[in-house]
C-alpha cells in the first residue's frame, strides 16, 4: 500500500490511493484533463524507467508528494515502454465529463495493461504472437494442463499431459510473455532465465474446477465442454478458467472476441522441443538474439504481419500430415514458377495491415481512428489479390479457367476469398484520409456521408463565409452599400449603419446607438450567430455518435475479417517459402512414410545465408532402414555440427511445407526432433556443461521413439576419458538397439571425437562410420567440408590448436607427449564385446569375467572381484564421502594388481 503523507490530503489524492490500494502490483496512470500522473511511490519508479522529470504536486509543503506525468496524446509509446520491462499499468480514466461534474470528476480503472494483454500496435512485435499462459499442476491426480492466449487476435489453444516436465516444457516452448501460476508455485529454476512475467492467482476463485467451467461456457457460448474437447481434461480446464478470470479482471470488459478453443493435438504435428529449437538456432541464435543467424530469418520473406505469424506456428509446430505437406509443397512449387504473379501479389500483399489485430480492437473498442484507415486500406488490396488469379499473368504456364491447373491448396483459399466490399465501400465513403488522433476531437468525416453532419461542417469550417454572404444578400436586397458587419463580446455579431441611413429596413433590431452609427440585429443574423456558436459542439456530438455507429457495423463483420486473415497469411506463407526457394536455390523434397534418409548436396540454409553460397560445401548423408545410427567424426571445425544440424533442418523444412536446401532430398516422415548440440554451462542454476548435457541425454532416451531423428555431438566429452567413452558408447548401444514394434534402432547422428567407437560398424548392426574429409599438407590440415564413408584416422587436435594460433613451442611439445600417450595406450585399444558379438564387456583395458571352470590367472582374478564388487554397490545409497571412501579401500586392494595381456 502507498504510505500518504502525515499532512492532510487534498481529495483527489485520497481517491488516488484509495484506487492505487486496489491494483498495489501495477503502476496507476491516473487521467487528469491532458496528462496521466503518477504520485508517490509510482511517480518515483515510473520517472526512473521512463526517464522523465519528477517533480511534486505541493513543493512548498512539509510533505511534498513526488509527481511525474505524460500527455494523453503521446501515452502510448510510454505505456510500450513499460510493458516491455514487465510492468502492469492501471489506466484510471475520467468516466464523467468535467463540465457536468459536481466536485471531484469521476474517475475509475477502465482496464489494466499487462505484458500478456497488450493488443496496441506499439506493445507488439508485428510478426511475433503475444501469448498470455496459465499452468496448473494437481499433484494429487499427477495431470496437470498448459493453456495459452494471444489475446490480440483471440487466438487460443493448449494442452494436457500427466508429465509435469512437459509442460514446462510446453510453457518454455511458447515463450509466453506473462505466464499464470496458482498462488504457491513458482517457475522451475531452469526456466527463470527466461525472464518470463509471471502473475499468481488464488486457486480459489480463479483456478476452481466449477468457475472455470462456467466462465469457459459463457465465454465460447457452448452448452458443455465435450463440443470443446476438454470435458476429461479437468487441469486444462483450470488453466483455462484461470485465462479467463485474469482478462476480466484487467480488461474489465467481455472477451467474444476469442476463438473457439481446441486443445493442441500433439499427433498432428513433428515435435521440436524447446532446447532443439535453441539448439538449432531456428529463432533465435544462441546467444539469444533473433534476427541474422537465425532459420526464421532466412525464411520469412513473408509480407504482412498475419504471414510471418503464421510461418512462426508452423515453424513451432511442423506437420506430420503428408496430405498437408504435399498440399503446401504443390502450393509452394507453382508460385516458384510464377515469377510475374509471384511479384505482383508481393506487391499487393505489401498493402494490407494487420487484420487479426486491427479487427481485435475494433471489436474490443480500442481502436483509434487511423485503425479504421488502415482497415480500409488493407480492403482496398483484396480485390487486386483475387484479380491476380482470375486474370493470369503467366497465362503460358496456367489458366484459371481451368481450376485444376491450380493447386488444391491455393483453389480453397480462392473459394474462401470474401473481399468485403460492403465494408470496403463504407470506410471509403466514411471517413477521411487524415483523421484525428482521437474521435472525440471532431474532424471524423468526409462531406456527404451525412447530411446533417454536413451543415454542421459547413458552419464550423465556412462560418465566417456565411456571415459575409448574409451581409452581401441584405446590401443587395435592401440597396445597403454602407452597410458593415462587426462583433463585440457584449452583443455578438451585428449590422452597422451609418446615421445618414435613416431608413433601415423593418427586419432590423436596433440594439445600440452610438454618435455616428446605428448597430442593428436580424432574426437570420441571431440565428445563423447560435448555429455557428454551437456547430462546433455539435459537430463533435454528431461524428462520436456515427463513429460508434461505425464501429458497430464494422465490429460484427470481425467473423469475416478472420476469415480473410486466414486466406491471406497462408497465400502470403506459400509465396515467401516460393520467394526465399527461388532466392536459394532450394528443392522440392520426395516425402514418404518410411523411416529412410536420403540427402544429396544439401547445405545448411542460415549459415549458407551468412558465408555466402560459393562459399559453402554441400554434403551427401543417407540413413537406411537398416542403417540407423551414423556415427561422424572429424577434427573439430572440420563441419561436423553444421551436417549434424542442416540434416534436422531439412527435414523441419520439408515437413513445413517448404522446399529444401539440396539438389535432391527423399524424408522419411519424422514425428519428433531431438539435438544434444554444442556445451553450455548453466551456472545460474548451478549445472555444469556436463550436467546439462546428461540432462538433455537423458530426455532423449526417454522420449525417442521410432519415427524421431536424433543429433547427438560430443556425448560425454564433458568428463573423464574412460567415463566419456563409457557413457558415449551405452548410449549408442541403446540407440541401435531401440525396439519399437518390429523397427529395431533410432534414426540418429551422433558425432563423436571417441575413435574407439569406429571399431563398433561391422560389429554392431544397423551402425556406419562416416566423417568429414581433412587434408594434410606440409604438417598443417586443410579443411575440406566433405562427408565421406569410414571412420576418421584421428582428430587433428593439435593441428587445429595451431590453427587457432597456439605458440609453436606448445604446439611441438604437445606432438611428444602425445606420441608417448599413444605408445602407452596400444595394450589398451581393444574394445570390450557389444550386446550384438557377446556379452556386456567393462571399460576398455578391463579383461571380461571368466567361467569359474576356466583356470583363473591373476588377472582375471582381479576382474571378477571388481566385477562382483559393482554388482553389490547401490549407488543411490552412497554418499559422496563413502563414495570415496569405498574408492580409497578398491584402491589399496587392487591397485597394484597388473592387468593381464590379451593374447
């Protein structure tokens, strides 16, 4: 609560606070004639974040009160401000006019802004959804459900898992920019960093079962919520209720505007978690940055904001439907051959604004005049669109007089074409090309629209006019010549004669006599005098009551304005994948139901896009329905991680509907996507490189299934030699040897420096070496980018050191210990026997146990001790200190025992 000062407050300051006490976690911009002002405690914070004066409403008393203020006219690029550091700002409008006021204006909160809520041009990224998210987790049925809201476009989904990881998942996966929480709960620590605004809620009204029900039935006007599909979801149906109560509370209005809701179907679409987005860079760049860098950037050569939405859902959220896939890529390869169309619906696209969010605050009634403009002027291109397609301009290639030359999926979206002319027609005829910035400042509307708006026009703008056609017509009328018009504050406009006129006529009013002159009024003259005195009121009356009558109108066709969003987002989707193949010289993939891979000459597009295509070497890869598990090697810097990466690429790509990066691709339709890409501490969070990377490890081999493509890259680099081979080599073996159904194996890349590992193809079915080729040349390594079979011979890790421009002296003393670690090591290269060859051997230099028939030499003896001595541990009941402990006693045991050589 804000603390007043000890001296007495003045009665609007009481209100203030009385107010301020009800929304203590927002900022209150209280209206005051022209300017918003914040006191107190909000005016110190808000000067500080928006860098304006603060100053105090009585500096001479013993307690002054801290002020700042804004303009009315200029708030919302302050208000934008503000949300984007995370700030919620109650607006306290003036709700009476002041001129009828007795005493205090009446002020209340007409909404309150928040960053999950804002659906004003300048708090939103044109091409990004702004998503509100409520979770809720019942830890006692263990189900738990995420829901989400664009409340700008009244788009809404979500989902529910019995997977609490999931979801949190899900809630990083959205990026929402505010996220729900019952009071109680917190955000995971991995996902603090995300800085995600997070608001919490009592569970009791705003998360209870039967309230959100209620409020989900009123809201989306059904009689249960099986026409919802959310009936047996019962988490998700509190997360959405909990959507609900928090819009009414901060709009203060009713939401219609929403969609209808329709819970996520995860089957209907490839999987790219969160940490695989990041890790394949798709939008935003590792060190967190969108733009340059990033697949998004490189693909969306969509032209209005509704396009590069829609690219972004499908970007979330590829298909696993091979109809609609194949429908987009039919789509997408016709207007790859229509260059001429191509550019001219570029042209017309480039018109039309954002009719999702423009039709949203009509709808809601917080649209200003210039959104009514741009409304029209977006109406005005949708004819020219459809004419593109009913006249071609490419005619040599097709013609629409045949609807079969047409692809099916740009045929339905021609049929569902509505270009509103109706709507169209009334704007146009309405309003002006330069409006006000707000409606209640007059000035609305064009001549003719009206006709009693158009005598009120008439007298506001041609008064002065009209006067001096009056005094003309009674000079003529009544043979006046000295005949004047003057105006004083006392009697208004009058008539002045001179006295030598001593015969008016009988109309005129005498109503002063001075020493020369006679004043005189008429009954026109008082009359036109009053029209002209209140025309200006009554004109701003007059145009507030058609503009609300317009919005009205134009607020009930928002059904058709999403209608035709739709049509144009996915017309605009289908034309930029065109534009950026052409730009790029992509291909159309061959896609299939079979779990095969086969790349030719394919390139990763972003980092194509930033070198430079001379400058970038394309690979062949291929993984076979027997041939699951690719294992790459190569020196690092050799390109290992780009093919690891550009191969998950292409086939999000391709399963987007977009044409691909290679000379010839054939997919194996993929339902989810897992990377183990690159090394990042987390230590925020208190999570070494290697923790994050068995976390990410551990993920995966939970959740790959038959269908997934899996990138792995240097697992287990991130601890010992031997532990690293260890790990790195069980996670092969489970990969390879995944059963699902009768597919044995999981399509998978894995990159590797553990050259041991090689030694596995030929042993282990369904594995192949393959690596980046390098060249040797006068004691230095010449990358050559190129994918080969077999394994690599070494990893070159002191030839790139050199590169890297380690000194020489380091560089030749690392030749020698190297050369003696080699030495050392040739008693200790052979591997231990896969699960395919014999049984589960132990780590590399450790014999395998022997039959207790067998002689036991000292060696073996050895082994079979260390080896009944593991199967007794219980690692999960060891502390770190008897951990080491037990390590210490091995240690004295057994550590002067030699091994035995093989023979």
């Amino acid at each position: 609560m804000v603390k007043a000062s000890p001296v007495k407050l003045t009665p609007m300051l009481e209100h203030y606070l009385r107010v301020k006490d009800e929304y203590p976690d927002a900022l209150l911009f209280y209206r005051m004639g022209d300017f918003y002002e914040l006191f107190f405690e909000d005016a110190h914070v808000a000067a500080k974040e928006l860098q304006i004066t603060l100053t105090s409403r009585n500096p001479n008393s013993e307690a002054p009160v801290p002020m700042c203020g804004v303009p009315h006219h200029a708030v919302q690029s302050y208000l934008a401000q503000l949300l984007d550091k995370g700030f919620k700002v109650a607006i306290c409008e003036q709700v009476e006019d002041p001129k009828e006021a007795k005493g205090l204006v009446k002020r209340e909160v007409t909404r309150v802004l928040t960053p999950g809520t804002a659906i004003d041009d300048a708090n939103l990224p044109a091409k990004n959804h702004n998503f509100l998210a409520a979770l809720y987790w019942d830890t006692e049925a263990k189900a738990g459900g995420l829901a989400w809201v664009d409340y700008s476009t009244g788009e809404w989904t979500g989902l529910s898992s019995r997977d609490e990881p999931r979801l949190w998942q899900w809630a990083e996966k959205i990026g929402p920019r505010e996220l729900l929480l019952p009071d109680g709960r917190d955000l995971p620590r991995p996902l603090h960093h995300l800085g995600i605004k997070t608001s919490f809620l009592p569970i009791k009204p705003d998360f209870d079962l039967a309230a959100s029900r209620d409020r989900i039935l009123t809201a989306q006007g059904v009689a249960d919520l099986s026409t919802l599909d959310v009936e047996d979801k019962p988490q998700l149906v509190r997360a959405m209720g909990a959507l609900l109560a928090y819009l009414k509370k901060t709009q203060k209005q009713d939401f219609a505007h929403l969609g209808a809701f329709s819970p996520l179907n995860l089957s209907r679409h490839l999987l790219v978690d969160e940490v695989t987005e990041r890790n394949l860079e798709i939008f935003r760049r590792l060190d967190g940055r969108k733009g340059k860098g990033t697949l998004w950037n490189v693909l969306d050569m969509t032209m209005t904001a509704m396009g590069g939405r829609h690219l972004e859902s499908r970007l979330r959220q590829p298909w696993t439907d091979m109809n609609a896939i194949q429908r987009s890529h039919d789509a997408v390869e016709f207007f790859t051959g229509q260059a001429d169309l191509r550019a001219s619906l570029r042209n017309a696209l480039d018109g039309v604004y954002d009719l999702e969010r423009l039709s949203t605050r009509i709808f809601l009634n917080r649209a200003a005049p210039k959104d009514f403009v741009g409304l029209r002027q977006s109406l005005l291109r949708l004819p020219d669109i459809q004419t593109l397609f009913q006249h071609p301009i490419d005619a040599t290639s097709y013609s629409t007089d045949d609807a079969s030359n047409l692809p099916d999926a740009i045929s339905e979206l021609l049929n569902d074409f509505d270009d509103l002319a109706d709507i169209a027609e009334l704007l146009s005829r309405s309003l002006v090309d330069s409006p006000p910035v707000t409606i209640t400042d007059g000035g609305l509307f064009q001549k003719g629209f009206n006709p009693e708006l158009d005598e009120l026009i008439e007298l506001t703008e041609h008064g002065e006019g009209l006067l001096k056609n009056l005094l003309a017509d009674e000079k003529q009328a009544h043979s006046l010549p000295r005949l004047k018009l003057g105006y004083n504050r006392v009697f208004g406009h009058y008539f002045e004669l001179p006295k030598s006129e001593t015969s008016p006529p009988e109309h005129f009013i005498r109503r002063q006599t001075l020493a020369n002159s006679e004043r005189y009024i008429t009954e026109q003259l008082k009359e036109l005098e009053d029209k002209l005195m209140s025309a200006s009121e009554k004109r701003k009356n007059v145009e507030y009551k058609l503009f609300s009558q317009l919005r009205e109108t134009v607020a009930a066709a928002r059904p058709r304005f999403m209608s035709m969003a739709r049509v144009v987002a996915e017309l605009d989707v289908l034309q930029g994948l065109a534009e950026a193949a052409i730009k790029w010289q992509w291909t159309r993939p061959v896609m299939h139901d079979g779990l095969s891979l086969s790349i030719r000459e394919g390139r990763h597009p972003v980092v194509e896009a930033v070198q430079g295509m001379a400058d970038f070497i394309p690979n062949d890869l291929d993984i076979r329905e027997e041939t699951k598990l690719l294992l790459v090697t190569g020196p690092n810097m050799a390109g290992k991680s780009t093919v690891l990466r550009q191969t998950a690429i292409i086939c999000i790509m391709a399963q987007i509907g977009s044409f691909v990066p290679a000379k010839h691709a054939d997919i194996g339709l993929t339902d989810r996507i897992f990377s183990r890409v690159g090394a990042s501490d987390n230590l925020a969070q208190g999570q070494s490189t290697f923790m994050v990377e068995m976390m990410e490890t551990a993920r995966i081999l939970r959740q790959a299934g038959k269908r997934s493509l899996v990138i792995l890259d240097e697992i287990g680099r991130g601890t010992s030699t031997f532990d690293g081979l260890a790990l790195a080599w069980s996670v092969v073996e489970e990969l390879v040897n995944r059963k699902a159904g009768s597919v044995t194996g999981i399509r998978t890349l894995f990159a590797t420096h553990y050259h041991e590992l090689t030694q596995l193809e030929g042993r282990m079915p369904g594995l192949r070496n393959i690596n980046i080729a390098v060249k040797e040349w006068k004691g230095d390594i010449i990358f050559l980018r190129r994918l080969v079979p077999g394994p690599s011979d070494r990893s070159y890790g002191i030839e790139v050191a050199k590169l890297a421009g380690v000194p020489a002296k380091v560089v030749t003393r690392a030749k020698e210990i190297l050369g003696m670690l080699e030495e050392k090591s040739k008693d200790r290269k052979k591997l231990p026997p896969s699960p395919a060859t014999g049984p589960r051997g132990l780590l590399p230099g450790l014999a395998a146990p022997v039959e207790p028939s067998q002689p036991v030499s000292t060696g073996n003896r050895f082994a079979n001790e260390l080896h009944a001595a593991l199967l007794e541990l219980h690692l999960d009941r060891l502390t770190p200190l008897e951990a080491l402990n037990l390590l210490g006693e091995w240690k004295e045991k057994w550590g002067a025992v030699p091994y035995e050589k093989e023979n």
